[in-house]
C-alpha cells in the first residue's frame, strides 16, 4: 500500500489528498515523523485542508507532542463546516494530557449530541486513553455491530491500550482480521 501512496504523491506531488493518503499509511505503520512531513507538505498547498490537519493532530498526539495537537485540532475546529467535529479530538488529548475532568466533560457532550459531533473513533479512543476499557470496548463492539467503523481502525496507534484485551481481540476475529 505504502509503494502504491508513493506512486500516487510522485504522479501528481501537489495534491493534498495524495500527500494525505501517504501520510495515513505512515501514521498506521506508526511513522510519524513521516506522516508528519506529508500533512505538512500537503497543508503546504491547501492550508485548511481538513483531513491532513486533523491527521497531524494525531501523528503529533502519538509523539507526545500534545501542544503541537491542539494547535492542529484548534485550525480544524476553524476551518470545519461543522466546528463540533473537532470535539472528540479534544477528548483524547485532553485524556492524554492528563485532563480527566475536561475529556469526561467533552465526551458527555458528545455523548448528548444528535449531530455530526459523534466520532466513534475518537470516542473509543478517548475511553481508551482515560483507561476506560469497558466503556472503550462497549462503544467498539456497538460500532463493529452498527458497520459504522472500517476495518482499519484495529491497526489505529489510538487503541493501543485495548490490544492487551480478550474482548478486543475477539473483535479483531469477528470482524475477519484474524
């Protein structure tokens, strides 16, 4: 996959999509610097691009680099349609920051929300860092019965703590992965 990216970005080096779509395979073979450098290079070209801001916010989250995330994610929230997507960004780095109190706070209005503020990933993912397995692991087997997550999201850096999990791993096997 990461040769056919690579192709795409020398075939046509200017578009944000192609430098996007190289970065997130590097990001899932857990290459951030380099991921870092294709969302940099494609917001280069089209600053709100939205989908390699949000990307660097979580390469950089994955370095600890956590500052450096919410800066991105806080370009986002601009640039968005919807400024409420950004919302379960700032849950998991608020987890990872240590903030308990702020990502319980952002998840509980996510968790009301009827709009488009509900990122299951996100949201797994913040459970996840807040060390809420059970609630992580709920939330990700609704989503695998609901189809609403795609199978890449068990090679997401994010879930990391629930790898160790038996529920997690029965997950991975029913969904076809192992």
């Amino acid at each position: 996959m990461l040769t056919e990216a690579h192709r795409a970005v020398e075939l046509d080096p200017l578009s944000p999509s192609c430098l996007s779509d190289e970065g997130r395979i590097l990001y899932r073979a857990r290459q951030y610097e380099r991921a870092i450098a294709d969302y940099k290079r494609a917001l280069e070209i089209e600053p709100a691009y939205l989908p390699a801001l949000s990307r660097i916010a979580e390469a950089y989250e994955q370095e600890g680099r956590l500052d450096d995330a919410l800066a991105y994610v806080r370009q986002y929230q601009k640039q968005a349609f919807n400024p409420r997507l950004a919302l379960a960004y700032f849950a998991r780095i608020y987890a990872d920051m240590g903030k308990r109190h702020e990502a319980m706070r952002v998840l509980k209005e996510i968790d009301t929300a009827r709009d488009l503020a509900r990122n299951e990933r996100k949201m797994i993912s913040a459970y996840a860092a807040l060390g809420g397995r059970d609630r992580a692991l709920t939330l990700l087997d609704r989503a695998v019965k609901e189809r609403s997550v795609l199978p890449f999201i068990f090679v997401d850096p994010q879930l990391d703590p629930l790898r160790s999990d038996p529920r997690y791993n029965e997950l991975v096997h029913r969904v076809g992965l192992r």
